[in-house]
C-alpha cells in the first residue's frame, strides 16, 4: 500500500491523491486499506513515523550538530521522484509542511539551551537546508547526498556556531 501511496503521490500530488487511486494502483480492495488505515493521512503518517525514527537515531549521535541532514538527503535521493514531485506540484505543500515542520522539531531539539534565539535559528537552519534540497532535487545532474551535507554545514555551520556563542 505504501508504494501504491507514494506512486500515486507523485503522479497527482498528495492533495490529489484519493483512497480510490491507491486502492487501483495497489490493486486491493478497501476493506484490506482501512483494515490496516482510517485514511490517506494515516498512511502518510504512518510512512513519516518511519522516517522520523529514523533522523532521531540519527540525531542521536553525538557526533555533530543537525545530524538529520545526510540521512534525509539520502531518503530524498531514494524516493527521488517523489520528493521532486512534491517540490514542483500543487498538492506537495501537506507533506513538505510536514516533513519541515519534523525537522524543525529535531533541530529545536538539538538545540534547546544551548541558543538564546531559539525560534530564529531553527527558522534559519531549517529553511536553509529545504532551499538546498529544492535546488538540488531541480539539478539534472546532482551532486550525492553527501556533499550536499557537506554544502548544507559549510553555509550553515558558521551562522550556528555564531549563535552557540
């Protein structure tokens, strides 16, 4: 089913989307979707729980600040035409809120006390990184995640140390 989703997702955009085309393209029937969903919102959440366990083990590692980054950018670059197809449609602008607004709740997380401007910085990281990734999902001839990452901190990073001071 969540194949089915995702693909009819970036054909039509998530607005677009209705249970009937995923229905059709997982070739099910209804009682078997709403056996497992209530709803299309059920499945999109169901899917971003996943990813959002994800980017938290990810931010778990001590290693370095908004450690989200790589492991998202390799996510969009697995589900490629989905995420570019959310980022040019209509219809995109429920799941990039979404998936913005759990970025945002990670990098709060990050850095709660440890930035006077809380609000402010997490605004500024996380729009940055989105900019980013709209630029590079546009490249007909991306760079790898990874140094996308590498863009991603070489821009931020000074304007995050500056507020960690």
């Amino acid at each position: 089913m969540r194949a089915a989703f995702l693909a009819v997702v970036a054909d039509k955009g998530y607005e677009r989307t209705s249970v009937s085309g995923i229905l059709a393209r997982a070739n099910i029937g209804r009682t078997t979707f709403y056996a497992h969903f209530r709803n299309k919102q059920a499945l999109l959440d169901s899917g971003l729980d996943g990813l959002r366990a994800l980017l938290q083990a990810a931010a778990r590692q001590p290693s370095e600040l908004l450690a989200f980054s790589l492991p998202l950018l390799e996510h969009a670059a697995a589900h490629r035409t989905l995420f570019q197809s959310l980022l040019r449609r209509r219809g995109g602008e429920t799941v990039l809120g979404q998936l913005r607004g759990m970025v945002a709740e990670l990098a709060r997380a990050e850095l709660l006390g440890k930035v006077a401007d809380l609000d402010a910085v997490v605004a500024y990281c996380v729009g940055s990184y989105f900019s980013l990734v709209s630029v590079w999902l546009g490249d007909p001839k991306p760079p790898l995640p990874a140094q996308i990452d590498a863009l991603f901190r070489r821009l931020t990073m000074p304007g995050l140390a500056a507020a960690l001071r």
